[in-house]
C-alpha cells in the first residue's frame, strides 16, 4: 500500500473518521508525496478543501432529504449546532481563504485543491503555459496557509 495514505476526516455528524487516500486521487497528496509541496501547504489546502466541502459548495447530484427543521428551531444542551451554521462558517473561512491567495491565484488553488483537476489539466484550462502552474499553485497555498494561521 504504497500508494495509499491514512487520513482521518469528519464525517457530516462531525465524528472523525479514518480513511485510506490513494495518492493519486488527490492533485495536492500527488504533488506532497514528490516533494513539489511542504507539509504546510498540503495541509493548507487540505483545509480549504475540507471548507469547501462542509460548505456544501460542491455539485450535487441528488436531493437533499434532511429532515425537516424541528418546531422553534432551537437546541437543547448538548445537541449538535444546526447543519446550516456550521455550512456558513465553512463558507465564510472558505471566502477568507480564497481572498487571502488574491485574484489570479485562486483559479488555480480552487481548481487543484477543490475541484481535483490536475497542475497540468488546470493550466490548459486557465491558458497558461506549462510548469506555470506549480509556481502559481505554491505562492496561493503559501498566502492561505497563512489565513489559516498554519505553522
């Protein structure tokens, strides 16, 4: 299984969950396992993609079929926070970061890092010339990981 990471993520009731990760899968864990990125900008992007996700930012394929809210709409102790607010933070720190890598590098951040398109299918999409990408990639993880206060 040398081609396989373990990770631990959160499932939607946020209980955490290990999972093994093909390298291959994931443009970031593709690029961290040859050494073209730090561990400070794996996890940076790994954090986005984690934001965007939760955020339910993602294409959907099928309808929600959540329950319907409760009358009154409030929590008792120890209950877990309303999906919905937990989907805006997500949102919000998700907007955070992609204004912190600025205009111009957050097409590709959001392409690699969210999105799972490959260094090089994102700069032919973004018509830039080749091995530019990596360049690009690096500077907008460096300026998030710094959004997310990541050592």
């Amino acid at each position: 299984m040398a081609n396989h990471i373990e990770q631990i993520i959160e499932d939607m009731d946020g209980r955490p969950q290990a999972v093994l990760v093909h390298l291959g899968e994931s443009p970031l864990a593709w690029l961290r396992a040859r050494g073209h990125l730090s561990e400070r900008h794996y996890a940076a992007g790994d954090m986005l993609r984690a934001d965007w996700e939760r955020a339910g930012l993602g294409a959907r394929v099928t309808m929600r079929w959540d329950a319907a809210p409760r009358e009154g709409g409030r929590r008792g102790p120890g209950e877990r926070p309303d999906p919905t607010l937990a989907q805006m933070a997500a949102r919000a720190r998700f907007d955070g970061a992609i204004a912190a890598a600025g205009p111009g590098l957050a097409d590709i951040l959001w392409r690699v890092a969210c999105a799972g398109e490959g260094v090089v299918a994102a700069e032919k999409a973004l018509g830039w010339p080749s091995r530019a990408g990596k360049l690009v990639l690096t500077l907008a993880l460096d300026r998030v990981a710094g959004w997310y206060r990541v050592p």
